[in-house]
C-alpha cells in the first residue's frame, strides 16, 4: 500500500515535469513569454506541498491511550462470576483525547476458558444506550469480525477510522455468542453502562437503545482504548485506588480527577499533546492483594504492585506515571481492610520499587502524597505521615503531587477540609476533586 500510494506521487511529479517542459519549449520556440511554463512550475510546486503535507500529518498522528480502566478477577456473585452467554454488551467510555481513529483492547487476563468475542462495533454516543446515526463502525481483529481470546491473554483490534473528541463519549458494543464463565472486569466504573437481554443475540449494530434494557455500572472484557491523535505526545497514566477510580462521585458525571486532569491538558494553547488513563481500583492496596473478603461481588483487585506492569509501564506510549497508593495499606491497621498490618518502612519500600520500575523503562513517575483520612488509627495517622514525608523529600519521584496539602484541614492538618469531604472523611467530593487536578504541575509532564 505504501509502495503504491508512493508511485502514484512519482506518477504524478513526472507528469507535471513533462507538461512544463514542453510548455517551456513552445513559449520559447514562438517568443513568447514563459508564464504558461511558470503556470505549470506552480502546478507541480503545490502538488509537491500537498504530498508533503500529507506526510506530516500522518507524521503528526501518534496512538495514545484516549481511555482505559484496570481489570480485576472475577467476584463472588453477580454477573462477574456467572458470565454471560448470547447477550451484547454496551459500554460507554469518555475519552480524554480525541482523533482520527481508535484501536480496543479486550481482556480476558482473568479469564479460566477462552472468549469468544462475536461482533464488536465502536461508535459515537447520542444518549444513554443510543449511538450517533451514521457512526457506527464494525471492528475487526486481524481482518476477521469475531475472534476468540486465550484465558490470560488480551485481543487489540485492528484500526477503525473514526473522528472523536477529547471529553465525549464513545460506545463499544460486544456480542458475547457463547458462555463467558467468570469474567474480567472492572466493578466500580461510575459509568452505566447497557445490557441486551438473555438470548437476545447480536445487537452491536444498533442504532437505538432500545434493545438494552438493563443496566450495570461495571466494565466487563474492555480494559482501553486507544485514539490516532494529531500532536498527540504522550499518555499519563493515573495508578491508585478508589480515589483516582471515582471515589464519591456521582455515576456518569464524569468528575474523577483525572477527567478535570485530561480537560486542563486539553485546553492548553496549542492543542492537547497528552491523554489520561485511568487506573483506579478502588480498594486496592501497594503490598497485597486486596480480594473479594468484605466486599461481596466487588473485588478489589491484584497489588499495586503485582499489577504495575500491566496497568501502568505496558500503557500505549505512556511518558508520566501518577501514582497514589497507600491510603488502604494503613487501612488494614484500623480493620477497614482485613490483612496484617504493615509498617511504613515496608510502604516506602514498595512504593519505592514501583518508582524504580518507571525510572527502569524510561518514564517520569509523580508520587501523589496519601490525603487525609479521618478513619485511621493513630497508629496509622504516624505511617502516613512517615510515608508523605519519604515522598516529599526522598527524590524517589521525578515531582511530588502534593495531594494532602491541596486537601487538608489547615486547623486540623491530620482531616480534610469540610469542604472537600465527600462525606466518609476518606474520599473528596467533586471540590476535592477538581482541586486534586489543579494540584498536578502540567509542566512536568510530557517531558522528554
């Protein structure tokens, strides 16, 4: 394909070279002037600009991470552990980035059996299980419509030409043909997301919604995407907890900090050159697997530090790594999570390796300082303490992101500001949370 578009563009400059000569040699023959010549010299000077810009757009466009969420084992209960047999999925993502094109991944990491995946389509949202008329675009893998995915292993589609924006939404519908078993998943998605019903059969290239009547607020198999986009330079990654999944904020109002994040780098000057990804399990913990234990259906997902590679260093051109853990290591210290207590020599240590692995693969890592938390011990009131100070003055982290500053109580340094408290005293409210994205220095990401 390359090598044809290139001799089409030869095709042509030898085209317009043979007009101009003979042109040149007719004016010069009759005595006349060379404006018919120079005429066609123009012709060819705008046919060379015209490939040349061509090039430096496509030069210009980069895959990104404009999406992604991080997946975790099966539940106890619940879909997550029952599966799903000849229904269609419908998800909704809002993407951080925009462009000319997207690409899915779909997991099945957690998987016991192999995933058949029958049709998929991508298409631009209208309103709640609707699609954009006209927007709909089958997804292939490989150049087939349907593929089956290896328990453990990970499907990335082909390209699929579509226009998208930063801030909007995309929906991914998959229609699952045969039973799934226990699936890989994401619980707290703080997104609805769409169900057609059992033995439905295939409804991926629905315009309406009409055949989703039910709803969930998990992600199931779909764990990013990826958009083509123009000056594009990097993805930033946020790696947490709850607080960076959505903590208190309301479904589908789109409010994490990490979706303010994505809108500052959006409406900088000169266009966005980076994306957010978010990687928010909420529960999850540095050192240990958190676990279904005392959450029912919800699991709480593999250690930070087990799940690092995958969620954070193996991210599609990541350059910067956020990272806020810890808040539910020294949760195990006031039986909010079950586990036995760490002590913050081992929590700087882990998140320690986990700066040490960016650094390793090239990348910027930020330590995000562990905010307020006015359900701990005073035991772990101490460690967290212990921790921020490692974080703020170890140089471990390429920068510090000052979370517990931002947030805390001037008058009470050891809770958050009332104004911030999302109501549990653990996570911000939407306030909070847009303070939390102002936090970030917007400079000290995308270098290099």
């Amino acid at each position: 394909m390359i090598a044809a578009s290139r001799e089409r563009r030869l095709s042509v400059r030898a085209l317009v070279a043979v007009v101009t000569t003979l042109l040149l040699a007719a004016a010069l023959a009759h005595g006349l002037p060379a404006a018919s010549a120079t005429a066609a010299e123009n012709a060819r000077s705008a046919t060379d600009r015209s490939a040349e810009a061509r090039s430096a757009t496509a030069r210009s466009q980069r895959w990104v991470g404009g999406w992604g969420t991080a997946m975790t084992p099966p539940g106890l209960s619940g879909y997550s552990a029952t599966g799903f047999a000849d229904r269609t999925l419908r998800m909704v993502e809002r993407l951080t980035a925009g462009g000319s094109a997207v690409r899915l991944r779909l997991s099945n990491a957690y998987g016991t059996s192999p995933l058949d995946l029958g049709a998929v389509t991508v298409a631009r949202r209208a309103k709640g299980a609707a699609v954009e008329p006209g927007s709909s675009r089958t997804v292939r893998f490989g150049g087939q419509r349907s593929t089956t995915v290896p328990a453990g292993a990970e499907a990335v589609s082909d390209p699929v030409p579509l226009s998208t924006k930063a801030d909007t939404d995309l929906v991914v519908s998959v229609h699952l043909p045969t039973a799934t078993g226990p699936t890989t998943w994401h619980p707290w998605a703080k997104q609805t997301n769409y169900l057609s019903g059992t033995g439905a059969g295939d409804h991926t290239g629905d315009v309406s919604g009409a055949a989703f009547g039910e709803k969930t607020t998990s992600w199931f198999f779909l764990d990013g995407v990826d958009v083509l986009a123009h000056r594009a330079k990097g993805t930033v990654v946020a790696f947490g907890d709850s607080i960076t999944e959505g903590g208190v904020t309301a479904n589908d109002s789109n409010r994490r900090w990490t979706d303010e994040l994505g809108r500052r780098l959006a409406a900088r000057p000169g266009g966005q050159r980076l994306s957010v990804v978010n990687k928010g399990i909420g529960g999850n913990r540095v050192l240990t697997d958190a676990g279904t234990q005392g959450q029912g259906n919800r699991n709480l997902g593999n250690s930070a530090e087990s799940r690092f590679a995958r969620d954070a260093l193996e991210q599609t051109r990541v350059s910067d790594i956020i990272v806020l853990e810890g808040t539910n290591d020294l949760g195990s210290d006031a039986g909010v999570h079950p586990g036995t207590p760490l002590t913050a020599d081992q929590l700087i240590a882990g998140l320690g390796r986990l700066a040490q692995r960016a650094h390793a693969a090239g990348l910027r890592v930020h330590g995000g300082t562990i905010t307020p938390n006015g359900k701990l011990t005073a035991r772990g009131e101490r460690m967290r303490e212990d921790v921020n100070r490692w974080i703020r003055t170890s140089g471990a982290f390429d920068t510090v992101v000052d979370f517990d500053a931002a947030l805390r109580d001037p008058a009470d340094p050891h809770r958050m500001l009332p104004a911030y408290d999302g109501g549990d005293t653990v996570h911000p409210n939407d306030a909070g949370l847009r303070v939390m994205a102002r936090t970030v220095d917007l400079s000290a990401l995308g270098r290099g």
